[in-house]
C-alpha cells in the first residue's frame, strides 16, 4: 500500500516539474540560447530608402529608391530581421540646402546585436528649386509593332499633356516628351493600349523628373495598306477579217490594290488583257484584275469589259 502511495507521489512530481518547464519556456530559452550562439551572414537585397527634404520646395535627384544591406550576428536575430524588415534605411536632407550633396544611408531599428554595411554606403545626390511645367505627349509606335500589309493612319494620346515636376536645371533640359508603346503582338486592328511616359533631353538622355500621370493611353488607328491605281484594257490576239474595233471599255478605270507599302509604292498603271481571238460579235465579259507580285488583293477584283465591233 505504501508502496503504492510513494509511486503516485513520484508520478505527480515529475508532471508537475514537466508541467512547470514548459509553462515557464524553460526549453524553448535553452534552445534560443543555443540558436543566440550562433552566428551567420546573409544580405538582404532591395531594402526601400526613405528620403528626408523639404519636399513643398525642393526636388531631389540622384537618390536610389532602393539599397542592399549585409547583416552579421546571432542567427535568431537574423532570421527574425530578414523576415520582420522591422527596420528603416533613410536619407536625411532636411538641413541640406540647394545644390549637389553626398550623404551617408541611417539604419534605424535594427537590433544592436547585429553588424552591418550598407551597399553602397553613400550616395550623391542634388537637391534644386522645385518647379513644374506642362507638355505634350508624342506617341511613339515602332514600324515593327505594325503588321505586314497593314499601316499606322492615326494615334492619339489620352491625356494629350502631363505634368513634369522637377529641378530647375532639369526641366531647362526638356526636349522630348515620349509615350513609347512596348514591342508585343504585331497590330493588323485598331486598339488602344497604355504605355509609360518617359522624358528625355536633345540627346535622348532619360531626365530625372517626377510624370504626372506617369502613363497614358494611345488610341492606334490601323488599316490595311492600299493604293488607288488606274487601270485599262490591253488587247492580245486578233478579230476575224472582216471585223475591226469601235470600242473597248471597262466598268473601273481604277482599282484599289492592298499589300506592303514598299509594293505598292512601286506600281504604277496596270492593264487588264482582252483576248479577241474568240471575238465575233459585240461582247460583254468578265475579267480577273491581275495581281502584282506581293499584292495580297483588289478591290473590286474583277472588271466588265465591253467590247464593240464593227464591219469593216
């Protein structure tokens, strides 16, 4: 019986003692203590700078909207801070004044266990009168981008003008104000697509300037490539004896060809073969247009040719 008693009091205080480590973290401390004793490296990459200026007066350029920073120390801690990112990378101009400046990155945050170096350590940038300006956007739409057979008759920008905010020096520099539309799927149809507003200086150098709205919409009017020529009959074989031509004519005298500019370009009047060999009387008929080399159509495609004939 005593026995029993003593082998359930044992029981109770090794589950209680269990019961109280646990509560009290006791294992969960001595396993961080071993983590807390180690040690590793590792960079953590796109870490977004935060900039400190007179933002209702002045434009910064140059400062990079992103840093890489490389931590050393416990691996609990580094683990914790690459997951959390509880910390900040800022850079303070707020006692800077105008013109050109290199600044060192502040970490703020970051656990004093822990070593780092910044990539880079510093920066240069330029702080200058804010001011602003409204401008014009070109569209600017490859060749590449257009189907072949197909041409650009149209395109417009919606909104037609943005806002440019930038350095005095900056704006000065505007030349061009581009809306440049990405190299995707080849057009063969009028469609609208959004593209980024870029602006650059006289030697297409990209300007650091805030776009307001950053981008726009161009409406791109495509059609297939046609060209109006004039045709007229050609005649091939010969009338009996006894007959002679009064008067061929034709339903059209012009026909629309449609295919590469580049061909068409190069066509001038076309002809259209009447065969007399079969000829004995007035006749009426139907004649294919013939097509060009590289000319995918015509419109109409075909012509009714009258031919009159006389006595001789």
């Amino acid at each position: 019986m005593l026995e029993t008693k003593w082998g359930l009091r044992l029981i109770s205080l090794v589950l209680a003692l269990f019961l109280f480590l646990s509560v009290n973290d006791v294992f969960g401390t001595f396993f961080t203590q071993e983590q807390f004793n180690e040690s590793e490296e590792t960079v953590i990459q796109d870490v977004p700078v935060e900039t400190v200026y007179d933002q209702d007066n002045l434009y910064l350029a140059g400062a990079p909207k992103t840093v890489n920073i490389r931590l050393a120390g416990p691996t609990a801690i580094i683990k914790k801070t690459e997951s959390m990112r509880d910390f900040k990378v800022k850079l303070d101009l707020s006692h800077d004044t105008v013109g050109d400046h290199k600044k060192k990155f502040i970490v703020e945050g970051l656990s004093d266990k822990l070593s780092y170096v910044l990539m880079p350590k510093t920066t240069n940038v330029t702080l200058s009168e804010k001011t602003s300006v409204t401008n014009q956007v070109e569209a600017e739409i490859s060749d590449s981008r257009i189907a072949t057979g197909y041409e650009l008759i149209g395109q417009e920008v919606d909104p037609s003008q943005v806002t440019i905010t930038g350095g005095e020096d900056e704006i000065n520099k505007i030349a061009y104000v581009k809306a440049t539309l990405d190299n995707k799927t080849k057009l063969s149809e009028s469609t609208t697509e959004e593209a980024e507003v870029g602006v650059f200086d006289a030697q297409l150098n990209k300007l650091d300037v805030t776009v307001k709205p950053a981008k726009v919409k161009i409406n791109i009017k495509v059609a297939p490539s046609s060209k109006l020529v004039s045709i007229m009959p050609k005649t091939t074989g010969q009338l009996p004896a006894e007959l002679k031509v009064n008067k061929i004519s034709l339903s059209d005298d012009q026909v629309e060809l449609f295919g590469k500019r580049s061909v068409l370009d190069g066509i001038g009047n076309m002809q259209v073969e009447v065969n007399l060999d079969k000829i004995t009387k007035d006749t009426v008929l139907k004649q294919k247009i013939p097509l060009p080399k590289d000319v995918t159509k015509a419109a109409p495609d075909e012509v009714t040719v009258t031919i009159d004939v006389d006595k001789k």
